[in-house]
C-alpha cells in the first residue's frame, strides 16, 4: 500500500495532537529508509494536528559519530522535514538512564552479568543446544541466565574487583512485578497482547555503555511526552519489552504505529552496507527534495 494510503487508513486511531519522533543513530549518513520513516512521523503528526520530534540515538560512542548527527540535521531539514523543538541527544542524558537503572535495581529487578559472548556460547552448547537450535529472543540468543544464579558474595566480590559487567533485566521478576495482561495500541490493527517474556533477560545496561536501546528509548519517549511511537516495523517485537519497562517505571503509554520497511529493487530491506543510496548522495547528483520524497514512497 502507497504511504499516503497507508496513512490515511490509520489516521483514524491516531491520538488526537500526537506527539510522534524519528529517533536515528548517527552511525552513517541517512538513506531513503530513513527519510521513509521521518515522513511517516511528520505526515502522522501534521495530520493528527500534533508535533513531530527530532532525538539523535548516539549512546554507542564506539558507532555514533558527531559528524553524522549533523549530517542527519542538514539532510533532514533539505527534505523539507521540520521538527518541534530542541534535538534530544541521548548521550547528553546518561544520568537520567541511570536512574532509572537505579529504581530497577531498587526493586531486585536487574542483576550484573559478567559473562563474555564466548562465556555464553559455552554456556548453551553446555545445555546441549546446538548454536543453530538454541532458543533465541529479537536480540539473538537467550541468556542462559549464568550470572542470576551467582551467590549475592560471589557477585560482590567480582564487582569490587573491577570486572566488567552488564546489568540484565531479571525476567521472571520483572513479569511477577508488572500487571500479566500488558498490551499495546497498534494503529490500525487495535489492542495486542506483549510477550515480553521472548526478550529472556535481556541487557538494560552493557558493559561498553551504561545504557542500552530499550531503556533509553521507552525512557526519552516517556519524558519528551511522546504519545505516538512511529517507527519501523523490525521494532515491532521490542514494543513487547519497552510495555513492560513502561509499567515496571510508571512511564506512560504511547500508541505505536510501525511503518513496512522500504525494500530496494531486489525487494530486500535497504541498508547502508548493501549500498544503499544516502540522501546527500542523491542530493549531490541532483535530485530535488521532492523527487527524495517520492522515491522514498511519499
Ligand atoms: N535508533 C533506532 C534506529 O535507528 C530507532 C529507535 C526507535 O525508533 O525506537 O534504528
């Protein structure tokens, strides 16, 4: 279905107002994926008579780069694309994912896990799973849940010496702590039943950075006062988890709309490794914004 179709079939469960965003990584430059799922937020916004928000997801200091958070403003704003107020960039807020870690912790939901990939490898090969065969979450394999079995001592011990460590999400605690009939508003398909249990104990802080994507992106949504999360549809599966965080932090619940992902000519989801054309790419050959609009479905 065209966008603008798509769109005018949702419109109709969209909140009233709604505050939508388009929240990238400043990983690369952006491409027609991208400016899809931007003008998927603004079309949303404008229509709804809201506001569409602009956030840089640049807590992966070994992947985000300065210049391409920049790069995404320029290209964005020749799109034709404008957003309401200030940019949030999520590296500016470490103290605030912190806290919330903290109220996690606080209420024995999270527990550090000092295993390295390799660790777990061994680990599930051990439970004798074939690494093809074993059970895996949205974020790849299941945590064989290793380090929530370390006695309280031993756990100390290890984090006073220094060891690096993760700070896991304790899944069988977190669904006992959070109502058992958690679902979201997909726009357009109604109320769906969360299963955040498919995430195992999923890490909510790594090792590199104290923070991970699920906790900082339900918590900016919360305080940016987002009421419609649009974005595409490989998140899908994370709203299951970022439901359960919601509740688990009494942060409120937005309505969520995931966009199809744009597929290239070889019908496969665009990416920048497969070669997919950047928007200054196109800008430079000469490509006007409306052309970018239209090849990027709008
Ligand atoms: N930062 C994420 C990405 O670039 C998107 C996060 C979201 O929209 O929830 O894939």
């Amino acid at each position: 279905m065209p966008a603008i179709a798509r769109l005018r079939y949702l419109l109709p469960g969209s909140p009233k107002g709604a505050v939508t965003r388009f929240a990238p990584s400043p990983t690369g430059l952006l491409h027609l994926g991208h400016a899809h799922s931007a003008l998927f937020a603004a079309a949303l916004a404008e229509a709804a008579g809201g506001r569409v928000l602009l956030r840089l997801e640049d807590i992966d200091a070994t992947r985000c780069r300065p210049e391409f958070a920049a790069a995404i403003e320029a290209d964005l704003a020749w799109l034709g694309l404008a957003w309401d107020g200030p940019v949030r960039v999520q590296s500016r807020h470490m103290p605030e994912y912190r806290a919330a870690l903290d109220r996690l912790a606080a209420c024995g939901l999270l527990y550090p896990c000092f295993c390295t990939r390799a660790d777990i490898r061994r680990e599930v090969a051990a439970a004798g799973h074939a690494p093809h065969l074993a059970p895996r979450g949205p974020d790849g394999p299941l945590y064989p849940g290793t380090c929530r079995r370390l006695a309280a001592a031993a756990r100390a011990d290890r984090v006073a010496a220094g060891e690096p460590y993760a700070l896991r999400l304790d899944m069988g605690a977190a669904l006992a702590a959070a109502p058992a009939d958690l679902s979201f508003h997909e726009l357009g398909e109604g109320r769906l039943r969360c299963d955040p249990a498919q995430f195992g104990d999923v890490v909510l802080a790594r090792k590199d950075t104290p923070a991970s994507y699920h906790l900082c992106v339900t918590h900016d949504d919360a305080v940016q006062g987002v009421t419609l999360v649009t974005r595409g549809a490989d998140l899908k599966p994370a709203t299951h988890l970022h439901r359960l965080l919601q509740a688990l932090l009494g942060w409120p619940e937005p309505a969520y709309a995931h966009h199809p992902l744009l597929l290239g000519p070889d019908g496969r989801r665009l990416a920048k490794r497969d070669g997919a054309p950047s928007l200054r790419a196109l800008r430079e050959a000469g490509r006007t914004p409306a052309e970018v609009r239209a090849l990027a479905g709008w």
